[in-house]
C-alpha cells in the first residue's frame, strides 16, 4: 500500500507518520518537497503530484486550523478546507484511491447538552467550521471512498497546546480565569493517529464501511474542568504552581470575546466507530495524562 500523507507537520501528521508506516511506504509531503507539492491553496500544482505519486490511499492532515484568524481571510480557509479536499476527492474518485480527510466538531452549531451523531443536522458558526463542512460535503459528492473523522480539541505533546499554556500560567499567577460553558472531549493526536491507522486498515478489507466517522476521546468536561484536572495532577507531581485550586475561576465564554464563536456543546457520539470499527475510545483523562507525564519528564 502507498500512502500519501499531507500536513505531516502538523499535530496529527506527525504522530500518524508513526502510526501508518506498518501499513505501507508513507510518503509524507508538506507544502514543499523537491518537484512535488503538498499545498491545499495550489490544486493544480498538487494534482500533478498525485498523478507523478499514484498513491492507493490519500491522507489529508492538512488544513487552516487558525479559527479567529480565518474569520479574516475566509478565502484562504475556503482554499484549505474546501477546494483542497475537494480536488483530492477528484483526484481519488478518478484514481480508485481512498481518501482519509478529518473534519471537526465546528459544523454542528453547538446547541443543547446531548452528544451529536453523524446523521446530526449541521449547522457552523463560523468561517472555520462553514468551511469544514463544505469541505466534507465535497469529498462525499465527489464518489471517492473516503474516511471522514470528525474530532474535538485536539492536542499533542509536540508543539503548544491548552495545557502547556495552563502549566505556564498557574506557575506565574494567583489567579486564572477559564471558561465553563463550552464541552467537549480533549483529544490526542496519538489517539486519533492510532484510529486512523486501525481503520483505514479494516476499510481495505472492506470498503462498505468508508463513510463519515466521529472521533473522539471518551467523557466529557469544560475547558475549566481541563484546566482543573491538568494544574492539579501537576502539582501532585511535584510542579511548581502558584495558583490555588479556588483561585481557577470559571467563566462564561461571553467574558472571553473571540473572532470567531465557538460551539458550546463539542460532544462527538462515537457509537458509529465502535460499531464499525471494535475501537473503545478511552476517557480523555488517560490520553491528557501520559501527554503531561511526556511533557514534564
């Protein structure tokens, strides 16, 4: 099997250059390699690449991630998360190749307090997740076999995330303001890399299970409640943290102003992956744990 990865940089890239290379030759291309190109923003530039390449399978870990700052330059978010997968689709469709591309929980609008299926009405608040959504909606008009997954707040022990940033700023602050209105499941690129990987390998034996896919660690908690359970086990630990536990003050999301409106409920329904694929997606806490043991040595 040929497997053509694009965003191998990014959080889940890399960990799923670890993840696939039991499977096959991976061939990880950023934006640039040599004559072969990897960027979603130059579609023609990227198709004659996959022609030279000739993959069986297709990774798209590639997008425009920044939220706030595509509410900015929505054309580009349209380019990334929309035409890009879209000519991948094409491309894939023509060539019977099978194509993994990850969405996210931003196309739902984050309504109510129960976890959202794959058959949910859609409904993005923003240029990131209207942009997502379009993005889905090509690859599956398109006719290719393809994998989408959907998944939630992910973070990886390479690169920043929330809880690096919370370690920094309960060591330096008395106080920290997080908000406690938005839910979801914080979810490791590890973990979604190790799916992936398990799925795209069933999904070879048998093709009727290509199809839309939430992805998601297990449980459920706030962005305090993260902060809470990350600034806690640390200094259980033996971490330097100044602040106390009752000085971590939960707070609207309407007391944090962003660009772009974040859904309040980000609860992913897995039961579709389980059924299809015999993955049990373990509770988040698992997952934040060994990312702080990694971090803090």
């Amino acid at each position: 099997m040929k497997i053509l990865l694009l965003g191998p940089n990014g959080q889940v890239g890399w960990e799923l250059q670890r993840a696939l290379a039991p499977l096959g030759v991976v061939i990880a291309l950023p934006r640039q390699l040599g004559d072969y190109c990897g960027d979603l923003a130059q579609p023609q530039a990227l198709l004659r690449s996959l022609r030279q390449i000739a993959p069986d399978v297709i990774i798209n870990a590639a997008a425009h991630t920044a939220v706030d700052k595509a509410e900015s330059e929505p054309e580009l978010a349209a380019q990334l998360n929309a035409e890009g997968p879209a000519a991948l689709a094409r491309h894939a469709a023509e060539s019977n190749a099978t194509l993994v591309h990850y969405s996210t929980d931003y196309v739902f609008d984050g309504s109510g307090q129960h976890a959202r299926d794959e058959d949910a009405p859609t409904g993005p608040l923003s240029v990131y997740g209207r942009t997502k959504l379009a993005g889905e909606q090509a690859i599956r008009a398109s006719g290719c076999r393809h994998l989408i997954l959907r998944t939630s707040w992910v973070y990886a022990a390479r690169g920043g995330n929330f809880a690096k940033t919370m370690l920094r700023l309960a060591a330096e602050r008395d106080s920290l303001k997080v908000i406690a209105d938005q839910v979801g499941a914080p979810t490791g690129a590890e973990l979604i890399a190790d799916v992936s990987a398990h799925a795209l390998r069933r999904l070879d034996r048998e093709p009727a299970l290509a199809g839309t896919y939430h992805l998601a660690a297990g449980g459920q908690t706030s962005w305090h409640g993260y902060a809470c359970h990350v600034i806690e086990r640390a200094r259980q630990g033996g971490a330097t943290i100044k602040v106390a536990p009752q000085d971590i003050q939960a707070i609207p999301s309407s007391a944090y102003p962003t660009a772009a409106q974040r859904p309040l409920n980000s609860r992913l329904d897995t039961r579709r992956l389980h059924a299809s694929f015999g993955v049990v997606m373990p509770d988040w806490r698992l997952g934040v744990n060994r990312m702080l043991d990694e971090i803090q040595g």
